[in-house]
C-alpha cells in the first residue's frame, strides 16, 4: 500500500500538531503496535524509521485470533481496551479494514463452581468500572445465542462491547498510515539495537543514530536488548489456534472450563486454545501446528457449537505470545531514549490501538503508564509461564 493506496485515517482534532517536530525516532518490529506507534508519532511531525527484519505483520500479528473486547475487570485494562476498540472503529472501513462487531461471551459449566464463582464476581467489576457487560445462566445464553449449547452452563460473562477484524489488514493499514504521514518503512532489515546514544545498526554496518528507539518486536524484544547489554523479565510461549468452516455467525466465545475460544471467521470459524505453558525459542519455534492438535479441540468445540459438527480444516499454525512474572506488559522507558513494548500475554493485539497511541505519547514527552513501567522488574526474575487466556485476568 503506497501512493494512492495509503489510507487515510480518522484522527483526532488535535493530531497533526507538529509536537514531534525534530525528533528522530527508530521503530523496532512492523507489529500492530509498532506500525501504530510509527503512526502515531509520525501524525505529530516526528522523524520516524519503521524497520522490521521480514515483513509487516509477518510474525506474532499475523498469527493472531483478532478476537477484540474491553471485558477485562481491571480498571486500567478496560480502560485501554476501550481505547483500542474506539480506535479499531474509527480507523475500520472499506478502504482500510474490517472490524465486526460481535459480542463476547465467557462460560463456566455447572460443574465448574470455582470458574463461575470468577465470572460473576468479574461481571460485577466490570460493570463498575462502566463495562458494559452482564451475566446470564444457560437458558437465558440459550436464548439469545442459538448456535451456543447452554444445557450444561452454569453461568456466562456477556460484553457487548467486542468484535472482531484481520491483524494483518490492521497492521498494513497502520504501516502505510505512516508512511503517508511520512514515516519510512524498511522492511527485510534485520537491525540490532543500540544504547548510548540510542542508534540502530543496519545489516550493512551502516548506523542510523535517533533520539529514541521503540523495540517492539514480540518475541524477539528480549534477544535485541539483550544484545544490547539490557535484560527484561518476559518470556515467550507457544500457541496454537486453526480455521475450519463451518455455521458460526456470533458470538465469540471462551469456554473456560473446555480451556478453548472461537470466533466467527470470513471462511467459517476461527478457535484456539494449545498453549505450552514453557518458553520457546523465537527462532527454533515449530510454526505449524501438533499433529493432534486440530483433533483434540475438535470434539470441544463441537459440544459447545454443534452446528460446527463435520467441519473441514482449512489450515492450522502455531505462534507466540509473551509473557510477564506480574502477566502485565512491559510498555514504557528502559533507559534515556530507549523504549520497549512486549509480554502482553495474549492480549497484544487487541490493545495495538491504545498501547502504541499511548507509548507514542511517551516519546513525545508525555507519561508513561505506570503499572506497565518495564522497570519495575529487574530482568533476572525466575517466573513461570501462564496462559494469557484465563478467568482472572478477562
């Protein structure tokens, strides 16, 4: 998308004031969030460079489920998942994206008390923090959501403020938003990244010294500071998810009891579950799926969705997310003039809008967020992996 075809997206009265005007800025990974911070930044006049070592979207964006909500019961992450979905919506359109909006549903089954226990106290926090979101038992869901099976539900979460798009449109959108708006885009450049003054260093040798360096490369974030001489607390995991075809109009669903969601999808249905709750080798990583990983959710789904009975795989992959010891990202300033933006536990693309708006505010001498200051640890922290996925962080 270049020329022509750069689109052209809504913005706030107050963008393009120039407030970036003479700052030079390196972003590190052509992601959701980092084509959003180049965006961004570039809009209030910064001098912005977007590399990435393959190309836009290529790695953990493009691999994502595109599931979008603000059912999160902490006030801070329904406040910038708010954010991000009236982001989503302003920036969605014929030209640009898709965004459908669908409504999210999280269910316990009635033998799960524990799991319902949380999406009842879970529904009363979000809707104190002006969540629109309700609960339901099983012949009410039935009722509304004739494609869900409700006999064995023993309570659901219901959010309207959800849907869903392609991460990967998003982020093309995003990357050539930017560079519209001036940025630079370098794609196939693998760049290490460097302190002190904060630069890049291009396959060639050739240094691109800046004001400030965004990294926000996924799974890689770690790997290119620690070249740097800097270590953070975040670890990569592996996930799985597949698209089959299938009857399923709405809604997205988590089961979490049957450990597994699905959304609808343009060629049936999307779902996932598959998580290693172990770190993974960004470069080593097995990209396709486990032999029995389509089977073994199969028969899930299909008591949960029945009108996805007999439905053909159309592909099926895996990918990774990051992880945190706290499970809250690492979002904000590592040293003078060197920023990052990692381990949101699943939850990386959902908040792209929100997170890469808010790191860009940053840059440009804003605040930061404070519960997501990648400072508060020291990098050497001993923590295991969890699922993002789960009752007490949705």
């Amino acid at each position: 998308m270049s020329g022509a075809d750069e689109p052209e997206l809504a913005v706030g009265a107050d963008a393009f004031t120039e407030r970036g005007a003479g700052l030079e800025v390196a972003v590190v990974g052509a992601g959701a969030v980092g084509a959003t911070a180049a965006y961004d930044l570039a809009s209030e006049g910064a001098d912005v460079t977007l590399y990435d070592r393959e190309s836009v979207a290529s790695d953990a964006t493009g691999r994502a489920a595109g599931i979008c909500y603000d059912a999160f019961a902490d006030g801070l992450d329904a406040e910038i998942a708010n954010g991000a979905l009236e982001r989503f919506r302003a920036f969605s359109g014929d030209d640009t994206f898709p965004f459908v909006e669908c409504p999210y549903v999280w269910l316990a089954r009635e033998d799960d008390a524990d799991r319902a226990d949380a999406i009842r106290e879970q529904v009363r926090h979000m809707q104190d923090n002006d969540v629109v979101a309700f609960e339901m038992d099983g012949d009410a869901l039935g009722e509304r959501f004739a494609a869900l099976r409700t006999d064995d539900i023993a309570v659901a979460g219901v959010a309207g403020g959800a849907g869903y798009t392609d991460p990967a449109r998003y982020t093309a959108c995003l990357a050539a938003a930017a560079t519209g708006a001036g940025a630079t885009l370098e794609t196939d450049t693998p760049v290490e990244v460097r302190t002190d003054p904060p630069r890049v260093v291009r396959p060639d040798g050739a240094v691109h010294e800046v004001d400030a360096v965004l990294v926000a490369a996924g799974s890689r974030t770690k790997a290119l500071l620690a070249d740097a001489g800097l270590s953070i607390a975040m670890k990569p995991y592996r996930v799985q998810a597949l698209v089959a075809d299938g009857d399923l109009a709405e809604p997205m669903c988590y089961d979490a009891t049957g450990d597994f969601y699905l959304r609808p999808h343009p060629d049936g249905f999307l779902a996932g579950d598959g998580t290693e709750e172990r770190e993974a080798d960004p470069d080593a990583y097995d990209r396709g799926a486990d032999p029995n990983f389509a089977a073994d959710l199969s028969e899930r789904l299909t008591h949960r969705v029945p009108t996805v009975a007999d439905s053909d795989l159309e592909r099926a992959w895996a990918g990774l997310c990051t992880a945190t010891p706290d499970r809250d990202p690492l979002v904000g300033a590592l040293e003078d003039g060197l920023y990052v933006a990692t381990g949101f536990q699943g939850h990386g693309f959902m908040r792209a809008p929100a997170i890469g708006e808010r790191i860009a505010e940053e840059i440009l001498g804003g605040s930061g967020i404070d519960a997501f200051d990648p400072t508060r640890f020291d990098g050497d922290e001993t923590f295991d992996v969890v699922e993002g996925m789960t009752l007490d962080r949705d």
